[in-house]
C-alpha cells in the first residue's frame, strides 16, 4: 500500500482499510502545524509531540526532532512486538507488546494546530508473512 502527498486533517485515516498483525510500515511526515502526530499499531498508540519533539508509546519515549521540517518512521510490527526506527535510526525503541488477538487494526491520524495541516509525505505499508508458516 503507498500514498503520496497526502493531507492529514479532520477524520482521514489511511490506513483504516489494513487488517493484520505482521507489517513493515515506512513514513515520512510533514506535521506543518500540527501538535501530534498519532499512529495506532493494533489498539497501541505510538505519538510524536511538536511541542516536545519526542516520540513515544509502549511505556518508553525519545527525543525525535524534525528534519527539514520532516520526520522519518519506520515501524516494524510483529505478533508480540513493535520496532520503531525515528529519522532513519536517529531514535530507535522496541518493545514487546500483546494486542488484542481481535484487534488488528491500524491507524494515523495527527491533531491539528492553528496553521497548516499535517501531510503524509510518502508512506509504504508492507503486509508480512510469518517466517514460521509453510
């Protein structure tokens, strides 16, 4: 799944239609005015902060400030685990996780501030198989 140039605003959630559990998921982002930027990996939330200009979700946070007014995610979803790569390694976290088996949805969203919008760059979502089924 790929979009480009996509504006963040009101209820717009691209990834609402993404069932699963196995995912590589790669996005950069424009905040633009925005005061968070919010990434819900299977009921988790994942936040970048403008006004902290951190990262963070699953009991950990880091400091992940824009680049060129930009940020870089990359997320690495598993069964039991979330990798989350900020600014092409600049912050890294991972942890263990245990989402709802009936939960397997995905979402990003970003609340807005007085201002422009926050705007998917380009983001790449990759559906994968498990390495332990034939």
């Amino acid at each position: 799944h790929d979009w480009k140039n996509l504006k963040l605003e009101g209820t717009v959630n691209p990834l609402e239609k993404i069932q699963g559990d196995c995912f590589d998921i790669e996005a950069v982002i424009e905040p633009g005015k925005a005061s968070e930027v919010r990434f819900d990996v299977r009921g988790t939330v994942v936040v970048w902060s403008a006004a902290k200009q951190e990262l963070s979700g699953l009991g950990r946070t880091g400091p992940l400030p824009l680049r060129n007014g930009r940020i870089e995610l990359r997320l690495l979803v598993d069964r039991t685990s979330v990798e989350i790569f900020g600014n092409r390694g600049e912050m890294v976290m991972s942890s263990c996780f245990l989402p709802p088996v009936e939960n397997r949805s995905f979402g990003l969203s970003a609340q807005e501030g007085a201002g422009a919008p926050a705007r998917v760059v380009s983001m790449t979502v990759r559906e994968l198989n498990s390495a332990w089924e034939p």
